[in-house]
C-alpha cells in the first residue's frame, strides 16, 4: 500500500513539472505575443500572415512558436529587401518612317481613302476625316449591304453638309467595322448616320471609331496603323480613288 502511495506521488509530481514547464513556455509566448503587438508589425509579415491563412499561428504552442521564428526571420531578412516592380505589360510602339513612303506618289495633298470592312461588306471610298466626330454612311450603300430598313433608329441630329446645307439623317444604326491586313485584324462597333446625300465618298470615319481602333493616322504617308494582339496592322490609302473623290466632290 505504501508503495502505491508513492508511485502517485511520483506521478503527481511529474505531472506538475510539466505544468509548470507549460506554462513558462506560455508565458514566454504572451511575452512574445504583446513584443508585436506594442510595436509596429511590418505590412508585409502581416500580409504574409494573412495569405497564408494564420489567425494565431497554430493550435499548439510549438506551431505558435514556430510561426513567430518564422515572423522574426523574414522582418530581419526581409525589410532591406529592394520591392518587387510591376511587371509592366508590352507595348506595340506605333510609328512611321521612310519605308511607309512605298507606293506613295509625291508631292500630294490627297485625302486619306481607305477600304474597310463594314459588316462584312468590302466597303470602298471611306473617307478618313480626324475632324469629324460623327459617322456617315450613304443610304445607296446601306441598301446594298441588304439591311433591313426597319432597324434604322431615328436620329435627331442635323448634319451640315460640305457645301453649308443642312441635311436630315435617315436615321442611326450600329454595325460592324474591321480594319484589316492579312492576319491582322481591329474591330470596333460603330454607330453610323444614314443620309441620302450627292457625296462621292461611301462612308465618312471620324475620330471616334479611330479612337476605338486605336487607329493612328499619317496624311503624309497615306496611311493607318493600329495595334492588334500580334502586330502592328496598317491600312493603305488608295491615292488615285482618292484623287478621283475629289475631283468629284468639286463637279
């Protein structure tokens, strides 16, 4: 019976060094614990904190512990640390040079006329104008182009004609254009004045539908360029479709 005694003793008193060893490591950690909390915990170990999902460190004391070595380390060894720059995305640089003079015949003071696709329709005659920011399609072209008259939308806008004449738009409709070279390929949505007017050009293209294009335009090399996701696409004028516009335009 006296051995018994002892032997409960002796676990009684295993058990209290224990506890008593829990609790110095507890109390060393609310030590810790209120070191951070008095003082400024970098941005970046908290953000890390965060991503990584820690709410205390852990369950137990040892993950705890671990989580604060862990949080000194990187404030020491990561503070001088230069900041990590935004990767910045590539750019299409657009320019022009002396190799877009091919083909151009100088000296000219020739308009900008282009061909453009206008709801898949192969669409000649387009004027260029960076001065205009509406869009104007003849009413002869838009029945070509086999559209329905009824999805015209009625525009109360007045549009002044070249020679000063006010003129009525028929109405408005949004349609398809594409800038295209080969394999590359600008798209936009524009919102076109249907007009029954004696005009020599198709379609007028003004800044708006280039600023959706991001098309950027050069009256000395006859000539469009826009980004697309592999290139620089371009569209050429036609000089002698242009030239036979204008003289049109002054009958």
């Amino acid at each position: 019976m006296e051995a018994r005694l002892l032997e409960i003793e002796e676990q009684l008193r295993k058990m209290g060094v224990a506890m008593e060893a829990l609790q110095q490591e507890n109390e060393s950690l609310r030590q810790k614990e209120q070191e951070y909390s008095e003082g400024a915990m970098p941005n970046h170990i908290a953000n890390n904190q965060r991503e990584r999902g820690f709410v205390g460190g852990g369950t137990s004391a040892s993950s705890r512990q671990a989580h604060a070595r862990r949080a000194r380390y990187e404030e020491v060894y990561t503070t001088d640390r230069p900041p990590k720059q935004p990767r910045r995305k590539s750019s299409k640089n657009i320019s022009f040079g002396e190799e877009d003079c091919e083909g151009v015949l100088y000296p000219h003071d020739d308009a900008l006329v282009v061909t453009l696709l206008v709801t898949n329709y192969t669409t000649r005659q387009i004027l260029i104008n960076n001065g205009s920011s509406g869009d104007i399609l003849l009413w002869e072209v838009f029945t070509k182009m086999g559209i329905d008259p009824s999805k015209l939308k009625p525009s109360p806008m007045l549009l002044k004609g070249f020679s000063g004449n006010v003129v009525q738009p028929l109405g408005t409709i949004t349609l398809l254009v594409i800038a295209r070279k080969g394999a590359y390929i600008a798209t936009t949505m524009t919102d076109f004045l249907v007009i029954r007017a004696p005009l020599s050009y198709n379609t007028i293209l003004g800044h708006s539908t280039l600023n959706r294009l991001k098309g950027v335009t050069s009256t000395y090399h006859l000539k469009i360029k826009f980004p697309t996701k592999v290139r620089v696409g371009e569209v050429r004028n036609e000089q002698a479709l242009a030239r036979e516009c204008f003289v049109q335009e002054l009958k």
